[in-house]
C-alpha cells in the first residue's frame, strides 16, 4: 500500500515558497520535509537533496540560501527533517534527542528509508524530471547521507563534512563500509578545532570513499564555524557536475 501524503503550502526561513509534505509509513513512522520547485525548467535532470544538521531542521542555514541559488537555476530542490527533529521533533530536537537516537540499531537503515520515498514521492510530482541526484549534508546531514548515497546508483556529486568516526563510536563499521561504496565525485568539509570529531576520525571517514574525485577543504574552527567561503565553493563544485561545465581552468604544474 503505498503511503500516504498530506502537502501544503510554505515558506521557507527566507520567505520563499515552498511545499511542506508528510508522509505516513506502513510502521506508522512520519516523514517530514519541504520542496521548493522551480519557476523555470531546466536540462540538468537532477534533483538537488540537503540533509541538515543535528541542532536544526529542513530550513537550517545553509540550506535556505542554497536552495534558492538552485531553484533560480531551475533544479528543484528536497529537504528532509532528521528522525527527531522539524515537523516530528522529539525532546528538544537537538543534538541530545539525536545522540540518543543515533545509538538505536536500525537508525541509518530507517533514514534512509526516509529519504528514498521522499525522492520517490517528489519524482512523482507533476512536471518533476530528475532522474539523477546531488546530495549537501554536512554533520547530521553527512551521518544519514553516507548511507544514502551508498544504497543507490543515481547521486551524481555530493558534498559531505563535518563528521569524523573511530573504533567504538556508533555505527563505525557500517559508516565505513558505506563511505567506500560512495565513488561520486565529493567536496568533503572538515574543521580542525572541531570539539565533536577528532582529525583521525575526519581523515579516516575521507580515505574510506572511493571516489576518484575527492577533495578535503580542512579550516581552522569549531564544528559550527565553516567559512561561508565553502559553503559558496560547495555551490559551484556541486553545479559543475550537475551541469557539465568546468569550474575554472585547471591550473598548470606550478613545481617539479
């Protein structure tokens, strides 16, 4: 049976339109999250996905403002709420009811789950066309979105970050065989001050993807303090692969 799905109209936190949906599974779990659709179509084929971060929601910075860079290039873009936050918050919806729920067997497997029928749901749509997929999620967003990339064969470019994992932590195994399943080409964020994640666990996390195309982008910070300088370089690494057009010139050897 397939689930059903109540949407309604929106704004985001920059006051742009927007369509909230929820969706009731068969296990009575609810998925939450926004589209913002755009006025003008494209050739790209590509829905862009944001997962957000443990202490926000589907409209936490910088999804908002990349959203709307997206939607006036004419890709449509999705935003979910994690498992216990936004429009299904649980405790105070922030990082200590997402610890909790991050250490629960099966946490990866139902988000992504979440994520795969709300792409279904949204590809259904009318007018919507994007067979292909560019994911953004750092921190949380990452969590969730390792696994997600990993299950499928249609996300194209993906930016990922501020995550690290270890022997121990929750989780590590399965996140490290997921990350060297993911071989699209990847922007990877890190922060070398980060007071959630050590070095180790950041670099670990890197090396294990498989991509042929990876870069790490490390600053000096904590967790939260990412240079918007990369959230715009995030912006155009993902629009290069979404549209086929180089960044920049690639530069000559500059030493033998």
């Amino acid at each position: 049976m397939p689930p059903v799905i109540d949407w309604n109209y929106a704004v985001d936190s920059n006051g742009v339109a927007t369509q909230e949906f929820s969706m009731a599974e068969n296990d009575n779990r609810n998925i939450t999250g926004a589209v913002w659709l755009p006025s003008k179509s494209s050739d790209t084929n590509t829905l862009m996905c944001f997962g957000h971060g443990a202490s926000g929601n589907r409209y936490q910075a910088p999804i908002c403002d990349l959203a709307g860079r997206f939607v006036n290039d004419g890709i449509p873009v999705l935003s979910i709420d994690g498992p216990v936050h936004g429009l299904r918050q649980v405790g105070n919806g922030e990082r200590e009811a997402f610890w909790s729920e991050y250490r629960r067997d099966g946490c990866l497997t139902d988000m992504t789950n979440d994520w795969t029928q709300s792409i279904d749901a949204v590809r259904k749509l009318d007018g919507m066309n994007a067979p292909k997929i560019a994911f953004f999620g750092l921190s949380m967003g990452t969590i969730f979105g390792i696994p997600l990339i990993a299950s499928r064969n249609d996300v194209t470019v993906a930016t990922l970050g501020l995550f690290g994992s270890q022997e121990g932590a929750p989780h590590h195994n399965e996140q490290m065989t997921d990350a060297n399943k993911i071989d699209c080409p990847l922007l990877f964020l890190m922060q070398l001050d980060d007071e959630l994640f050590t070095r180790e666990g950041y670099l670990d996390v890197f090396d294990s993807f498989a991509s042929n195309d990876k870069r790490i982008h490390a600053n000096p910070g904590l967790h939260p303090e990412v240079p918007g300088q990369e959230i715009l370089f995030a912006y155009d690494f993902l629009m290069s692969h979404i549209t086929g057009r180089p960044m920049s010139q690639a530069a000559k050897t500059i030493a033998e």
